[in-house]
C-alpha cells in the first residue's frame, strides 16, 4: 500500500467516528449521564425524577427540579457539527490526512474544553481521563495537518500516473 493510502484510510475512519460518536451520546443522554455543574443555561436540562446511571451532581445528590450542563447533549451537537464539516472537506477531495487532522484536533479542543463542565469525572492532576488524552490529540492533529500532509503532497506528486486502459499494453 502506498504510504499515502494509509491516510486516506484514517481519514475514512475520522469520518465514521464523527458521527458513530454522536450516535453514541444518544445513549448517554437516554440513561442519564455525563452530567455537568448547575446551570440556568438554554441547553441546560432539569431533572425531573427518573433513573439515571449519574444520582450526584458532583458531591450533592442529584435532586427534582436541578439544573444542570449534560455534556452527552454538547457532544452530540459538537460531532453533528464536525461531521457536516468533514463532509464539506471531503467533497473537496483533500490531500490524504487533512479529515483525521481535523478529527484530532477539533475533538481534541472540543471534549477537552466541554470535560471541564462535568462534576462526576474522576481527575488526576486536575484533569479527566479523556482530558489526558485531548493534550495527546491536539498536537496530533496539528502534526498531521502540517507535517504529514506536506509529506502526503510530495510522495503524491512524485508518484507516477495511473496508466489507462488505452494506455497499457495488451496481455497486462
């Protein structure tokens, strides 16, 4: 495979996980997780009874009539957004890398900053989980936009034209 090809696959993937992510948050926002502190917020939700997987809002007990972030919800509106953009990026037929670059580091900053809101997410060093793994996300997201790409464009141009079927010799 050529090594641009492997990009072009990835990118493929970032697609698919822009919107199998928001697909997803579906299902948190159903069973009542990924809550985030009070808030009188438009897109803030009231707890009105029910089961959910999350019974605290932080250290206090998730009680009737509280209003809080739902992160689950900011998620999935942020990847809808991500994969209407990488659906207009791939309409343009981009050089190879440039959807997971953009995958990397939008979802880098997006859940990085939205984790912050959240009160149930245990920490280390004052950061989650997922946190930790966006300050690995936007660096390569960078890395790849613009080195890998400048690389890509190259091995691309140095690369020789497919031939055409009126191009190659009979027996081939």
């Amino acid at each position: 495979m050529e090594p641009f090809g492997r990009w072009t696959n990835l990118d493929g993937y970032a697609y698919g996980l822009a919107i199998g992510l928001a697909i997803g948050r579906i299902g948190c926002i159903a069973v009542g997780e990924h809550f985030g502190r009070h808030s009188s917020w438009l897109l803030a939700v009231r707890y009105d009874g029910g089961t959910v997987r999350e019974g605290t809002l932080g250290p206090n007990p998730l009680e009737i009539g509280s209003q809080f972030h739902n992160t689950a919800i900011y998620e999935l509106l942020w990847m809808l957004l991500l994969f209407g953009l990488l659906t207009l990026l791939m309409r343009r037929r981009p050089t190879p890398g440039t959807l997971m670059g953009v995958f990397c580091l939008y979802y880098g900053i997006a859940r990085g900053l939205s984790d912050f809101l959240r009160v149930n997410d245990e920490t280390v060093l004052g950061l989650t989980g997922a946190q930790w793994m966006c300050v690995a996300l936007i660096p390569t997201g960078i890395w790849v936009l613009t080195r890998v790409r400048k690389a890509v464009t190259a091995d691309l141009a140095a690369a020789p034209e497919p031939a055409t079927d009126f191009e190659r010799a009979p027996g081939q």
